[in-house]
C-alpha cells in the first residue's frame, strides 16, 4: 500500500512509516522496507502503472501475502474492506528475514531488472 496514501489519510504517520518503492524505473526496491516492523499489503496488489512497472510492490506484496519467501516472516494481524473490491491486509514482521530470503526476493526483481543486486544482510538490515 502506497505510503503516499498513508501520508494523505493521516499525516500524523509520517514519523512510523518509511517510504518505500513505488516505481521500479525511478526508486529501485528500498531495503528499509525489510526492516518495518509492520507492513500493509493489499488484495489484489494496488498499482498505478501498466503492469510490470512496479514489481518493487506487487513481488513483495505477493510474498508477504501468500506467506512464501520473505512473507515467512510475517503473520497477518488486521484486516481492512478498501474501495473498489480492494482489501487490505497489516502484516506483523515476526523475526529477521534471512539472506537467503533477501537473495531470493532479489532474484525475482532480477529476472526483469539484471543490475538490481541483492545487498548484504544480517537480519536487521544493517
């Protein structure tokens, strides 16, 4: 879900949310992202571009959601009926995702983005 959304529904959440990827060509996936504690998904994934242009969203979204890949360290804690059959989902980051994870998560982005390397990671993404 687009933190810019977040932003406009409540300003006062701007200090707890970290912006995160929106267009694949212009922000590249943001590793800060990885290291929320809590993160909103939805069903089907929101997007605003032609498909394929945010892939930094909807992979993410698809794992957490589908509890596969980095999803395996979240647990679903709330859920939320939006607009236009939309729903939302906040998801509970459990425990540090892996490296392994993380490498995984970047082999998908890789397979349309070939530069978009995996970045060192030891749980708490310093």
């Amino acid at each position: 879900m687009s933190d810019a959304l977040l932003f406009g529904m409540d300003s006062g959440l701007v200090p707890y949310v970290g912006w995160i990827c929106q267009v694949d060509s212009r922000d590249r996936f943001r590793l800060d992202a990885l290291k929320s504690r809590f993160v909103v998904v939805t069903d089907p994934p929101v997007t605003h571009l032609q498909a394929g242009a945010q892939i930094c969203v909807t992979i993410p979204n698809q794992e957490i959601f589908n509890g596969q890949g980095i999803g395996a360290a979240y647990k679903r804690v709330a859920q939320y009926q939006l607009s236009g059959g939309v729903t939302g989902y906040l998801y509970e980051r459990t425990r540090p995702l892996t490296q392994q994870e993380v490498d995984a998560l970047y082999g998908e982005f890789r397979k349309k983005y070939p530069d978009w390397t995996a970045p060192a990671w030891n749980g708490d993404g310093r």
